[in-house]
C-alpha cells in the first residue's frame, strides 16, 4: 500500500504544500454523515463526468465504476493531458490492482501523497476511501494551481470569490458552506461576468432553493458546468459539505479565468491611475501654498520698504510697535509654511521618482530657489526697515532736543532785546548836561559790550536753526522764520548801536567829566552778568546720553564748572564793592545821586539775585545728572543680561548645528528607529523655546530703552532668529530625508542591510561629511561598487549618464538621496509604460483602442472617468465610433509625450 500523506515539500506544486497538506487529512469521521457523503458522491461524480465526457464516457456509480481501474485512468489521461501506463485489460482482482496501482503512482508522481488509500480499497469499492481519492484529485488538478493576490488553493480561490461577489447586496462569502445555503452567491458570481445570463434584482434572500437552482440551471445551460449539487440538499443541510462547495465553486472559477485576467489588468491600471491622481493633488496643493506665501511676500516688502517720515518720536514708535508685532506674530507662521512648502516638494519629487514619473516643474517664478529669493529679499527688506526705525527715532529725538534748545535760546535773546530799538533811537543827549552826555556815552560803551557778548547767543541760534534743517525738522518754516526775525532785528540794533555812537561822540567834545566809577561797575557788571545769564542755561540745558561714559563726562564737566564758582563769587564781591564805593564816595562828599547808575542797568540787586538763583540751580543739575547716571547703570544692567542670554542661545545654536551635522552623518538601526529619534530630538530642540522667548523678551526691554549698542556680546538679536529658524529648518529637512529613504526601503523593496551598505559607501566616500558626494568621489563610491566608469572613453561615457541621472541640474554634487534613488532604480523593478499598455490591451480584448463602455465596466467609476476625460480619439484605420487612444496617453503618464 502506497503512503500518500507524507509532507510534499518537493513537490513540482510548491505554492500550496500547507493546504495540501491539510486537506489530505481526510476526515473520515464526517463522511460517515450520510448528508455529507451524499452531496459528496453527486458533486464528485458530476464532476468526473464533466471531464470523461471528452472521453466518450461516464460514470453511474462513483465507487463501483472505479474499481478496475481503467475509467480512473482515463480520468487522469483527460484532466492531465498526458498518457499513463498502458492498462491490464484482464477481469481478474490482480489486474484490477494493478491499473488502480499506476493511477495511484501517476498522482504520486504530480506531488501528492495520501493517507491509507491503497488500490486494494478502491478495487474492494470502499467508498470513503474512494471518496478521498477522488478529493484529491480535485485539489491538485482543480484547485491547487487557482492564485489571486499571492494567495493560492482554498485561500485564493475564497479571496477570488470575496473579490467577485463584494458589490453584491446580502452576500458575505466567508467560507465554503454556510455563505453559500441562499443561493445569493452563486448567483453574484455568474452576474459577475454575465449579466445578461441572471436578474439579480428579481432574487430574494428568503427563497434559497429557488436561488439555488436558478443558478445551478443557468451554469449548465450557458457556461457548460454540470449540476454537481441539490439545492433541496444544500438547504437542508445545518451545514453543506465544504467540498463539495469547493469542487463546484472552482468550476466557475476556471470558467471565468479569462475575466480574471482582465481584473488583473484592470487592478494595475488602477493603481498606476491612483499614484499619478495622489501626485496631481500634490502638485495642485504645492501650487497653491506657494501662490499664497509668495503674494503674503509681495504684500509685505512694499510696507517694509515705506520709508514715510514721522514727525514726533511717539509715532515713530508706535511704527516700531507695529514691526515687533509683525516679527512675533505674522512672520512665524509663514516660516512654517516655507519649511513646509520645501517638504512637500521634496516628498512630491521622491514620490514621482519611485513612481517612474517625471519630476515635477512647479509654474514660472513658483520653485523652491524662486520662494528662497523672495523670502532672502523679505529679510533684506526687513532688516532695512528696522535700522531705519531706530535711526529716525534717534533723529526725532536730536530734533525735539535741538528744537526745545533753539526756542529756550530765542525766548532768552528776544526777552534781552525786547525795548532795545526804542533805547538807541532816542535822541536825550540833544538836552543833556555834558556829564548827562558823558553818562549817556559811558552807558552806550557798556551797552556794545553787552552786545558783543550776545553775538555768540545768536550765532548759537542761527547754528541751531541750520542743524534743524539739515536733519528735515518738520516744523523748519517756524524755526527759520522765527531765526530770521532775531537775525534782521540784530542787523537792525547794530546799525543803531553804531549810529547812536556817532551821535554821542559828536557831543563828546562839549561834554565832560563823567563818572568813571560807574562806568567801571557798567563795565564788570555786564560781562558777569552776561556769564550768570550763560550759566544759569547751561545748569537749565537739556542732555540725551547714551552710556554710562557719556554721562560721567557731563558730571565731570559740571564739576569743573561748580570749581569755578569760588573765583566768580570774588568777581560779584568785588563788582558790589565798586557799587559800595560809590555810595562811600557820595556820602564822603555829600554827593546827592540823581538815581541809578547811569551806564547800565545791571543793578546789584539783579546781580544777587541771579547768582543766587543759579547757586539753587546747581543742586538741581546735580540730582538730574544722578538720576541720568543711575539710568545708565540700569540699561548696563540690562546689556549684561541680554549679552548673557545671548551667548547662551548662540552657544546652544551652534552646538546643535554641529550635533546635527554628525547625527545625519552617523545615524544607526532601522530608519523607522532614526526616525523616532529624530523626532525626539526635535521636540528636544522645540523645548529650548522658552530660552528664545526669554532673550526676546531682554531684547524687547533693550528696545524700550532706546539702548542701541552692547559692548558685552557680538550676538544681536537679528542673527540669532535666524540661527534658530536655519536650526529648525535643518532638523524638518533630517526627518524629511529619513521619512523619503522610508518611502524608497518600502517602495523599492530595498533592505535595511542594503540601506546600511549604501550609506556605509556614500560616508566613506564622503570626506569632508558635507552630506553630498562631488563628481570625482562619486566615480570612486561607482567603482568600489562593481560599476566600469574608468578613465576610458566607455567608461567616461557611462559615467556621463550616470551622472544625468543623479544630478540632473548639473550642480556638480551628488545628494544621499539622488544616490538610493540611483542604487533602488539600479536593482528594482518598476511598472512601465508598456506595461500599462499591455494591461489596457487585455481590457481591450486585443483591440488596438478601447471605448468608454470597456473603461467603466472593468475600473471603478472615478478612475473610469479619469481615463475617459485625458484619452485622445483614436484615429487608426480601424478606429469605431468612440475609440479612445489608449497607446499615447498611457506614455503620457510617464513623461514619454504630452497628454
């Protein structure tokens, strides 16, 4: 007795050795379920005769009719095509034996291998063991060579039947007997590929045996599959016989083999039109991000390129306020957007060059180096207008200053020479005595004296209104008129000052005797007066100082200036001791004074009370300058923690750049690993932020107080931005590139030793860890790896090629990723052109176009339409009404020619 259950591990079948294996273990305690066996002897023997009737045979009586074996033989010679051992024509038990022997040694010889069935049980007509052969031969020519999807045998073959009968209402096929008691299966199958054969509409769930047999008489009347099974049998069966579902289902399947072929056809068409569908929605949403950040950029440079003029420092603040609110709050999140445009763009290209597909060339004016550009001129722009905002907020303050300087000045000349004209076109000497007319002239030398004095005051005046002008002071028009008025009023009073002079000096020679002393007092009095006068506006002169050396400057010239305050209270002393001696002199000689001193009228009185006035003032200007110092050491304060801060942050950029520079070259485990640790990194890098907000905050304190140098660090806060964004930036682009070597591993089929070994080759080669490999040291990673690029011309030119491939843009550097997508191109294959042609043929059933009708019946509605709306008409000699062109638009999608 031959063993026909052992593993069949050698079997010329490889597919399906484990379900084989199964099934051979024949359950013989359910056969001896009477219901079981009887759908099993009508499906089995059905089946027979479905093949022995190309024979010109058949049989009645599946275990009687075997048992000599010959009809077994002719079975095999039938479902095999091949020719068996020529059989023993003999009736005896021996010869019976012996044909049943060579059929059983034939299956032997397909792989298969039984349990206990031996030719004496078959000859001795054993029906379960019959039964079982006939199972057999069944699974390995029926059942085992049926694959769908890299499924095969019982799994294929129900993988087939879920696949056939899914759009189909109140069917659920999930196994070979209950799924199938309604009926409702069968049915879907044969409307599956012949609709015109069932209304399936008109079928109803409740009525299984009418189902049933609908089904049963339509197959053997139009697709030539017997009636292997009862439908009163099946309905009244708790559970129908797997095997026999399974003989009868795969009937249909091989009826219907030629539809499977177009489903295949069909399916690789669909997910070629899915991936070119994914990157077209890609392509439209980059499009549109980069139309919208472009146009938020155009909007923007115009506003930061107003260079309008402000006329008070507040409203130039409030423009800086504006700006810090559009550095905070608008700007950052189109920086994420930037960062995110250039990752869609790279995942795009990745996707399009694993798809075979062109690379994408985004509209005019729409790359990622035209995004760049625009975004470097925004920075540009911005940085403009930041350095224009200080610097005219540092010109409105020097404006008000000198404009509250100038008006203090003018008010103090205008105030001096209020009642001047009127003095000096008076003509008292005509009736003067001559020591009247002395008096008079002593008093008009005193008065020139005065005058000279206040040239400086109007030169100060006239030099500020100049300084106005040249800085655009917007109220000029006041400033110079009001310059112009003191100007032509002191021409005036020294036209009259020298003719009042000449006027006095003709009378001189008739008058004599005047009083000296008084006109020693004049003489001393003014200047000094003219000095209390100076220095009561320099201890009253506003200041605007910017450190700590320019304040102490001022409080050392102030203290210089309280050092001469000694030498100028002897000068007062000695100027009332000139106006003492003259009240002595008089009393002495019993001089009646006709009033004041006739020569000027400066009185000590004035003297007095001015210099006590400016002694008050010098306490003032004392604490004024305290508090200047105490602000200066405030904003020192303030540079120390900012600089501090800043180096800090600057440290940790730099150290992170470089740290990232040595990940992406060193990165070990699986990409998925890279991946995840990238990602930690990066929340890592997200979780210094309140760092950064805290140097924003110093360098928002540092901005309100005007404080606009720091000799503590050569960070500003401008380089640090941008450090920080490059970080960021240069962290999205790492998780991009291992993200798109993901993509590549699992498109490709690329193994992590493989992906290892790449990048093992590309670091060697890689000297100066730049991340990119340049024309010479990649010609030396081409020949290390087997690749004939020598210095001959074949080698040259394979070379060449190879590089057009890699560095399409020429840009003389060959990127990590062009390198997998080189080496994943290099040893994997890729649905072409004409491989989708082929699959459009086969749905064309042979022809050289396809209709409309064709494209919807086999492809889901969406991608049906798709195909239909970019196909051209056909136009060949034998071009139907309708004909689409499915040639040219299939070399279309891969960049071969033009929809």
């Amino acid at each position: 007795m031959v063993d026909y259950h052992a593993a069949n591990n050698q079997s010329s079948a490889g597919g399906v050795q484990t379900y084989m294996e199964q099934e051979n273990d024949w359950d013989r305690d359910l056969l001896l379920d009477p219901a079981w066996e009887k759908q099993q002897r009508k499906t089995f023997t059905a089946w027979c005769n479905s093949h022995l009737r190309k024979a010109g045979t058949q049989i009645e009586n599946i275990e009687e009719d075997f048992r000599d074996g010959l009809k077994l033989m002719l079975l095999l010679e039938v479902i095999s095509g091949e020719r068996l051992a020529k059989p023993e024509r003999g009736k005896m038990r021996v010869h019976k034996i012996n044909n049943v022997n060579k059929a059983l040694d034939f299956i032997a010889s397909k792989g298969v291998k039984l349990v206990s069935i031996g030719a004496e049980e078959i000859v001795d007509g054993n029906a379960k063991m019959t039964l079982g052969m006939i199972w057999t031969i069944i699974l390995r020519f029926a059942i085992q060579d049926i694959s769908v999807e890299e499924t095969s045998a019982k799994e294929g073959l129900l993988l087939w039947c879920q696949r056939k009968t899914a759009p189909y209402k109140n069917v659920n096929v999930q196994n070979f007997h209950i799924s199938w008691k309604d009926g409702l299966a069968f049915n879907a199958l044969i409307h599956r590929h012949r609709p015109d054969l069932i209304d399936y509409d008109s079928l109803r769930k409740d009525d299984p045996v009418t189902n049933l047999n609908n089904a049963f008489e339509v197959a053997e009347k139009h697709l030539d599959i017997p009636k292997m099974l009862d439908a009163e049998d099946i309905v009244g069966t708790l559970r129908p016989d797997e095997k026999a579902i399974m003989t009868y289902v795969s009937c249909f399947y091989h009826a219907f083999s030629g539809a499977q072929k177009a489903e295949t056809a069909a399916n690789r068409i669909c997910k070629v039109l899915a991936v070119n569908q994914e990157n077209e929605q890609m392509m439209e949403d980059y499009e549109k991000l980069a139309s919208e950040l472009l146009e938020w950029i155009r909007r923007t440079i115009p506003w930061l390129e107003n260079r309008t003029q402000e006329k008070t420092v507040t409203e130039m603040q409030a423009k800086q306020e504006d700006f810090r609110d559009y550095r905070c709050v608008h700007k950052p999140p189109k920086v994420q957007e930037k960062c995110q445009l250039e990752i869609s763009f790279n995942t795009l290209q990745t996707k399009l060059r694993l798809s075979n597909r062109p690379a994408f060339m985004p509209s005019e004016g729409r790359m990622v180096s035209d995004i760049n550009g625009a975004w470097h001129t925004l920075e540009g722009a911005e940085k403009g207008y930041e350095e224009w905002i200080l610097s005219e907020i540092r010109r409105l303050e020097r404006l008000e200053h000198l404009a509250e300087k100038f008006h203090q000045k003018a008010a103090i000349h205008e105030s001096w020479t209020d009642g001047k004209e009127a003095m000096l076109t008076q003509k008292d000497y005509e009736t003067s005595t001559l020591s009247e007319v002395k008096a008079l002239l002593r008093k008009h030398e005193a008065f020139e004296s005065d005058l000279a004095a206040h040239q400086d005051r109007v030169e100060q005046i006239a030099a500020i209104a100049q300084e106005l002008n040249e800085l655009d002071y917007y109220d000029s028009a006041s400033v110079n008129a009001r310059c112009q008025k003191i100007c032509d009023q002191w021409d005036v009073l020294g036209a009259l000052t020298q003719s009042r002079k000449e006027s006095l000096e003709r009378t001189e020679k008739q008058l004599e005797s005047i009083d000296e002393l008084y006109l020693e007092y004049a003489k001393r009095a003014a200047p000094f007066n003219n000095w209390m006068e100076g220095a009561m506006e320099d201890l009253q002169d506003m200041f605007i100082v910017h450190n700590i050396e320019e304040i102490q400057g001022l409080i050392t010239a102030h203290e210089q200036f309280k050092s001469t305050l000694a030498e100028a209270n002897k000068e007062r002393e000695a100027i009332q001791a000139i106006q003492a001696e003259v009240q002595k002199i008089a009393q002495s000689n019993g001089i009646k004074l006709s009033g004041a001193n006739p020569y000027t009228t400066i009185t000590p009185e004035s003297i007095d009370s001015k210099w006590e006035k400016a002694m008050d003032m010098v306490p003032q200007r004392d604490n004024a300058l305290q508090d200047e110092l105490n602000k200066q050491n405030s904003n020192d304060s303030l540079r120390a923690k900012f600089a501090t801060q800043a180096n800090t942050v600057g440290a940790y950029i730099q150290a992170k750049m470089e740290e990232i520079g040595r990940i992406s070259i060193e990165m070990n485990g699986t990409l998925e690993d890279q991946l995840t640790n990238l990602k930690e990194y990066q929340k890592t890098i997200m979780s210094y932020m309140p760092e950064i907000n805290t140097l924003e905050g110093y360098h928002q304190l540092i901005q309100e107080a005007l404080i606009f140098d720091n000799q503590y660090t050569s960070y500003t806060m401008e380089h640090l931005r941008v450090g920080w964004e490059q970080l960021l930036t240069t962290i999205a682009r790492t998780i991009n590139e291992v993200e798109n070597q993901i993509l590549t591993r699992d498109a490709k089929g690329i193994s992590q030793e493989q992906l290892y070994e790449y990048r093992a080759s590309f670091n060697h080669f890689d000297k100066d860890h730049s991340g990119a490999l340049m024309a010479e040291e990649f010609k030396a990673c081409l020949i290390s790896l087997g690749y004939d690029v020598e210095n001959d011309k074949q080698g040259d030119s394979e070379f060449a090629r190879i590089m057009g491939i890699v560095d399409p843009n020429g840009s003389g550097a060959v990127t990590f990723q062009a390198f997998i997508d080189f080496m994943s191109r290099e040893t994997t294959d890729t649905d072409t052109a004409d491989q989708v042609i082929a699959s459009f043929k086969i749905l064309a059933a042979d022809k050289n176009y396809i209709t409309a009708d064709e494209l919807r019946r086999e492809l889901p509605p969406d991608q049906a339409e798709y195909c239909i709306a970019r196909m051209a008409p056909y136009t060949g000699p034998d071009a139907a009404p309708g004909a689409l062109d499915y040639m040219s638009f299939s070399t279309a999608l891969y960049g071969e020619s033009d929809l």
